[in-house]
C-alpha cells in the first residue's frame, strides 16, 4: 500500500492499522530509515499491540533487506530503546509503538546514534520521503538478526540512580495500563522491600480499559480508588510504552508532572550542585523556585522530547522535566525514562520519613494550574496574535507560542503540532486569581 503520509507526526509515526499505516509500509519505513541514516547495526523493539509482531517483523525484513544488523530485544518500554541504543553504541533504532494511542493504533519512534532524537526537522520527513518513493536497496549482502537481553542491564542501570538499600518498606499502588512497564516492575518488586498493588498489570494489546494514557482525566479514577481504599504510601501509573510515569499521593491526590518536575529537580541537584536544569514554558514558577532554592541554573526550553534532548545537550543539563510527565536526565544519555523518577521518589519518601502529599506540598499549596485546555480555532497565528495583544503591558517570551507573565499570574498559549488546535496553560498564586484569568482567557480565545 502507499501509506498515509500524515501517520508522520512531528517526533513519530502514528496511524490507525491496516487502513493508515501496514507491514509493507513498515517495510518501506525500515528501508528508508536505513537510506537516510546510513546505519551499520541498529536496535528493533516492539510494544505489546496485537500488531506489532507483524509490523516489527516487516520493519526488521526492511532494514535486513537492506544489509544492516538487528538487534533484536522483543518487547520493551520506549524508554529501554532510548537506554540500549546509547548503552550498547549502536548507530541508531527504532521501537514498532503508538505510545498511549487507542489500540487500533500502530506506529514507530526512532533514535539516531547515543539515542539522539529524531523528530520532523532532524531526518523523520526524509524517512517519510524516501519510504514513499518505494525504491529497494538491494546490498550484496543480508544484515543479521541478533536476539539480546536487554532488561538486565537496563535494571542495573535505572537502579544505579538510587541508593536501593535507602528504600523502606513501601505500599505502592501500580499501573502499567497493560502495557511493558510491567517488565522493569515484576523484577524490581524482587529486589526492594515493595508490597505492590497491582492494576491493569498483565500485558494485554487489546487494552480493554481503553486508551492507556494517564493523562486523561477519566483514567485516574482507578488508581485513585486503589490508593486510598488499600491506604497505600503512593500510586503510580504508566503509558502504555513506559516513558511517561504519573502519581498519586497516600492522600488520592494526582500530582501535575509540573510539581513533580520541581521536586525531582531538587534531588538531582543535591549531587550535581549548580547544574542546569530544563522546564518547557507552559508553567514554570514551581520548578525556577526549586532549581533556584537548590543553587541550580533554570532555563525554559520548547515542549517536546526532541527540543528538550537538544537544549539539554546544547546546555548539558543535568534534568529536565515536562508538565506531560516525561523526564530526562543527563547520566541517562540525556534522554526521558519512566522508571527513574519512581525510583527517586521511593527513596526520597524513605530517606525524609514525609508523605508524598508533604513532599510536593511547598508547591502545590503556592502554585495553582489549569492543566492544558485545548481549543479549537480557525487562524491558530491570528487569534495566538489578539490574545497576545490583549495582554500587553504583560512581560512576554517566545521560545514556545507565547507566554505572558505578570506578578501574580501567567499564561502560556501554544500552537498544536498537528491540528487547528491553541493550547492553553493558566498558572497563578491563588486558585481564585487562576480560575477567573483562566476563563477570561477562554472567553477571548474561543470568541
């Protein structure tokens, strides 16, 4: 089939399967990636969809087709594609995945050498280019398939972040969403003193609870319930592929990835003294308080995996993290992972005797958010324009949309990469101030 060119998004692919995206389109992919990048040996995994033992299948005939090397690690977390690239020194990879889209969804992340990202400016739409044209790479020789066991190094590796001995006997709530996060749990469930409570926890591609996304409001709900009805310690959830990690306090509150971007902020600065840290610009004053409370240097940086790795290693920060609850840090080849920040807050709860709801609460109880509001528009640049020019004695920056701050409040108002959508982010010193300029706003957006 000639495959939808819009399943190519800004940092990956993603499309609905067999009508958008299938085998031989995947086949195609893994040629041109193999064109683009010239790679001698790279790494090929798979999330746990019902398509993707196909669609990797097809991928890895691509790229053997075209006479480079597979390794091959079955099924892994986004995260452990990022750490086995860079780990191992290969020249690049990629993980058949479409994230915490529905399960009809099929698709592909990819990385070029030490796990540097490839979105849409950096080689992605010249993959999606070469893959349409359809042309064979004929070599004169097939590359190999080369079966690895990567969660063993990859445990060493998330476990060298703490100190395992530090962690007390914790109740944790878990929920992986069905998906791979469940790997890197049932093994360290071995090796620390956790009663783990487990949700959603065998793998399952049909996710039959829907959408495996955290993030969405209708998906707390559970976790929520399980945390207070188990009077558990925390509760923790994952997207379907592990690279985003959500919480929940012993109270049964679900904590922004803003907050927890501040408080992890702090632990890291503890051994990196003055190190720079990176926040997107959608909310920013709990995470500059941390960084600066903690000697740290605090930089904004534009959303998105790809710009965040690039400021980081343009910086060399230390961390960074986002609102959507990715995290990065540097001593993890400068790229995001689901399990770290689970193991750091386990020990910091362990090592300070508070309660996560204490730990955040310096934050939570000062800064009020209005999570991000999606708006559909006509002309997304005009009205990002008249909402700018409404607010203008405000103090603004550009690095993402625009953002508009004043004393006591701030905004933050971005385009959608994919859709005629604005993206909206409120933030103030009382609930009360956040939820009148939050709806001042919409008014003005949505007029």
């Amino acid at each position: 089939m000639a495959f939808d060119p819009k399943v190519f998004k800004a940092y990956d692919v993603r499309g609905i399967y067999p009508t958008q995206i299938d085998e031989e389109a995947a086949y195609q992919i893994g040629q041109a990636y193999v064109k683009v990048f010239q790679p001698k040996k790279i790494l090929i995994g798979k999330d746990v969809r019902l398509m993707s033992p196909s669609m990797w299948g097809a991928a890895v005939e691509g790229v053997t087709d075209a006479g480079v090397d597979v390794v091959d690690p079955g099924i892994i977390t986004t995260d452990m594609l990022y750490f086995g690239v860079a780990y191992y020194g290969l020249d690049g990879g990629f993980s058949v995945t479409a994230s915490h889209n529905p399960k009809e969804y099929t698709g592909m992340k990819f990385v070029r050498e030490k796990s540097i990202a490839v979105s849409s400016d950096t080689g992605l739409f010249s993959i999606r280019d070469e893959a349409l044209k359809g042309e064979k790479v004929n070599p004169s020789q097939k590359g190999k398939v080369e079966t690895i066991n990567l969660l063993d190094d990859y445990l060493k590796h998330i476990l060298s972040f703490v100190d395992p001995a530090k962690i007390k006997p914790l109740r944790v709530v878990v929920n992986p969403n069905f998906g791979a996060g469940s790997l890197a749990l049932e093994r360290l469930e071995k090796v620390l003193p956790l009663q783990l409570i487990k949700l959603n926890f065998e793998m399952n591609g049909e996710f039959p609870k829907g959408r495996p996304d955290p993030l969405v409001p209708e998906n707390r709900g559970e976790l929520i319930e399980t945390v207070l009805k188990n009077k558990a310690d925390l509760g923790v959830a994952w997207d379907a592929d592990a690279d985003r990690c959500f919480f929940c306090d012993e109270k049964g509150n679900f904590l922004e990835g803003y907050f927890i971007t501040a408080l992890l902020a702090s632990v890291v600065l503890k051994n990196y003294p003055g190190g720079k840290v990176i926040s997107d610009t959608r909310l920013v004053w709990a995470v500059e308080e941390a960084v600066e409370k903690s000697g740290g240097i605090f930089i904004q940086n534009k959303a998105g995996h790809a710009f965040i790795k690039d400021g980081m290693r343009r910086e060399n920060a230390v961390f960074a993290g986002e609102m959507s609850a990715h995290y990065y840090f540097r001593d993890n080849f400068y790229a995001d992972n689901g399990m770290i920040p689970f193991l750091m807050i386990l020990e910091l709860i362990s090592t300070t005797g508070k309660p996560l709801s204490q730990l955040v609460a310096p934050y939570t109880s000062k800064y009020f958010v209005s999570g991000e509001i999606n708006a559909e528009v006509q002309d997304v640049q005009a009205k990002i324009k008249e909402v700018e020019s409404h607010y203008s004695d405000g103090e603004k920056n550009y690095i993402d949309g625009v953002s508009v701050e004043y004393p006591d409040w701030r905004f933050n108002l971005r385009p959608s990469n994919t859709e005629p959508l604005i993206r909206l982010n409120v933030e103030a010193r009382s609930p009360e101030l956040m939820a009148q300029k939050r709806d001042e706003l919409l008014a003005l957006i949505r007029d």
